[in-house]
C-alpha cells in the first residue's frame, strides 16, 4: 500500500520512517512474545463471554418480548 492510500498522525508518520530507514531490530523472544498477544487478542475479541447483569422484572419482560420480536436468542 503507498503512503499516499491512507492517512497517517505524527506518530505513525515517525514509525514508517523509522521502519523503511531499517531502525527496528527483532527482539530476541520473538516467537513467544508474538504466541503471547496472539493469546491475548483472540481473547479480546471472543464473541460470547459471560455477563452477569441485575434487571428488574418488568425490564426482563420488555427484553424478552424485544428478543423474541426481532428473532434473537434469548437466556436468562
């Protein structure tokens, strides 16, 4: 992708020029450190979690009829 295609901030702008003027060095655990936030990103981002939430009755009733109006699963 050219430099033209996007927009950078001053940060990113410094880390190209650093980067294309070959200052970046690999650390030395690479490989581990890259598993690690690997890890760590795809927990992030894990689509069902579990969330323990207080509701009052009425507003469970009113979320329930909601779920079952626009085809959503519903658990409680």
């Amino acid at each position: 992708m050219k430099k033209n295609d996007m927009q950078f901030d001053r940060e990113e702008l410094q880390i190209l020029q650093d980067f294309e003027r070959g200052e970046f060095q690999r650390i030395n655990e690479f490989e581990a450190d890259k598993r690690e936030l690997e890890t760590v990103a795809r927990d992030a981002i894990r689509r069902d979690r579990e969330v323990n939430i207080r509701v009052s009755f009425p507003d469970l009733r009113r979320l329930e009829m909601r779920a079952a109006r626009e085809g959503l699963p519903f658990q409680t």
